[in-house]
C-alpha cells in the first residue's frame, strides 16, 4: 500500500493540474482555437513556418514579431509572433460570397508564451470567418479548417491542452467600419500607402492584392486590397492586457469594388478588437487608434 502513495499522490497533482488547465485555457475567445504547449516559442513558430513552407499552394505572407517590434518602441512584451499565410484556391472562394471576408485573410497563426510559460498555438476558427462574415456555405470552409488544425499540430505536436472557444455571439460584420471612398480602389490603395510610408510611427506590414492572387489560381474577384500595418507603441499595451489580441494585430485596412462599382474601405473597430479579447483599461489607447485609422480611412476615401 505505502508503495503506491507516490503514485497516488502523482495522480491527484495531475488531476489538479488539469483542472487548473482547463479553466485557464477555456476562459478566452469567441472563435479561437487554442493548443498549450511546453515547447518554446522559437520553435513552435520554427515549426510552424516548416510545415507552411512544405504544404505547396500554400504562401507565407510575413511572419510578424510583435515582442521585437515592442522592444524596439520601448515597451515589454513576452514573446508573441503571428504568422500569415494563404492558399488564394481555397480562400477566394470566400470573398466571392463576401469580399469583407478579405479583412480575415489570408489565414493567421498566432504563437505566444503565457504567464505561466506555456506555449500557446491559436487561430481563429472558420466557424469564426463564416459567423463574422455569413459565408457558412462557401464549400472550401471544410478544407480550410483542416489545414489550420494540421499547421497547430505541427507547430506543437505534443500539445497539453487543446481548446476550442465556440463563436457564440459573433454577429455577421460584427466589428467592421466601413468608409465609402470617392476614389478608385488604385487611387485609394495609393494614398493609405502614401499615409502610412509617411507616418513615422506606422509600418507597412505587407500588401497583398487579392483578385490578382485569384487570377493566379484561375478564379475571378472583383477588385480587392489589403494593407498590413502598425504602431507598436499603440498595439504592445493591447497585447500587454490582452495577450490573444496579438491575432487581431497588426491593424488591416481593405479595399475593394464591390458589385455596384463603389469602393470601400473596411478595418476592424479597436473597440471591438478589445472586447473580443478581454482588454480593459485601455481606453485611452483605443481612442487614439480609431482617431488614427479614421483619419488614414477619410484621407484615402477623399474626404479630408
């Protein structure tokens, strides 16, 4: 009996372990998928770019170290990097139902250390994109998924804890601004580069140009433009409250013609970024935000 008193004792830790685990790793995101790892960072992402790199259609848009770029503004974070990526065969298919659906594309995964030290793998659900953006019957959802479940599993393979936060609550464009612009999608795509390029606190992340990437794959979309960009010295205290908001960042801003011929710019609230997330206290960051992506937006749209 005593000999087995370790083994006991080694059984009910575990079991308290878990317990612990569970309510920590449940308690976070509508539409987020999360896998808790004991691995590092570097090489859950070191991984995760492997396996990008090696599923063939797929492309690796930029890889973004939101800790670094924290650093280099002066601030703290613990290491947070997000990682885009995009097969235009499998995600044109959701902005010819929606082309807002672009704002969540191309896919992102998210690899950060938590307070306790974990390694946390998350990206948002496609029950998520089909929520936000009422493209649930888009027949591609299905492959999507299990390429963004395969990418998590190779990023970290022995995962200790995996949850799947459902997307209870989220509203079709839920979170979305949009600004209809005076300008041709060119035009206005020209002056939010010019705007960013010439704000010394901003960085252009990446551009990406989605109807030509779905010419590549031989499929039609209307004309529509994404910019990646940020301010670290504005998104780090986001991050610093809300770790997981680091999958919502950098900020995006989308244009495209829709199919009357008008343009519109569409970004996502930092209001809404915020409550997604949990982030409180953070009210006067998020005031600055929205006064700065209005502004980008009214200046591109002609209307400053």
């Amino acid at each position: 009996m005593l000999a087995r008193l370790p083994l006991l004792a080694f059984l009910l830790a575990l079991a308290a372990c878990s317990s612990t685990e569970e309510v920590r790793f449940a308690t976070s995101v509508p539409g987020l998928d999360l896998s808790a790892s004991q691995t590092s960072v570097e090489q859950a992402t070191s991984q995760l770019q492997a396996a990008l790199s090696n599923a063939g259609p797929v492309s690796v848009v930029a890889t973004v170290d939101h800790a670094a770029n924290a650093s280099g503004a002066g601030l703290a974070l613990r290491p947070t990097r997000v990682v885009l990526f995009g097969n235009p065969a499998l995600g044109t298919p959701l902005m010819q139902a929606n082309q807002q659906a672009g704002l969540d594309l191309p896919q992102k995964v998210l690899v950060y250390e938590d307070a306790d030290g974990y390694t946390i793998v998350a990206y948002n659900t496609t029950e998520y994109l089909a929520a936000r953006h009422g493209v649930g019957g888009v027949g591609t959802l299905a492959q999507i998924e299990t390429a963004l479940s395969t990418f998590a599993s190779a990023a970290v393979p022995t995962s200790v804890r995996a949850v799947r936060n459902p997307s209870t609550g989220v509203a079709g464009e839920q979170g979305v601004v949009t600004v209809a612009s005076e300008n041709s999608v060119d035009v206005t795509v020209g002056r939010l580069k010019e705007a960013i390029q010439d704000n010394p606190n901003l960085t252009l992340v990446a551009e990406l140009d989605h109807a030509e990437n779905a010419a590549s794959v031989g499929m039609d979309l209307r004309p529509t433009v994404l910019l990646v960009f940020g301010n670290p010295g504005l998104g780090t205290p986001l991050m610093q409250s809300g770790q997981t908001a680091a999958i919502d960042l950098p900020q995006k801003m989308l244009v495209y013609e829709g199919e009357d011929g008008a343009v519109t710019i569409a970004y996502n609230d930092p209001v809404y970024i915020a409550s997604r997330h949990g982030i409180t206290g953070q009210d006067d960051v998020l005031t600055t935000i929205s006064n700065a992506l209005e502004g980008l937006a009214s200046g591109a749209a002609g209307r400053d």
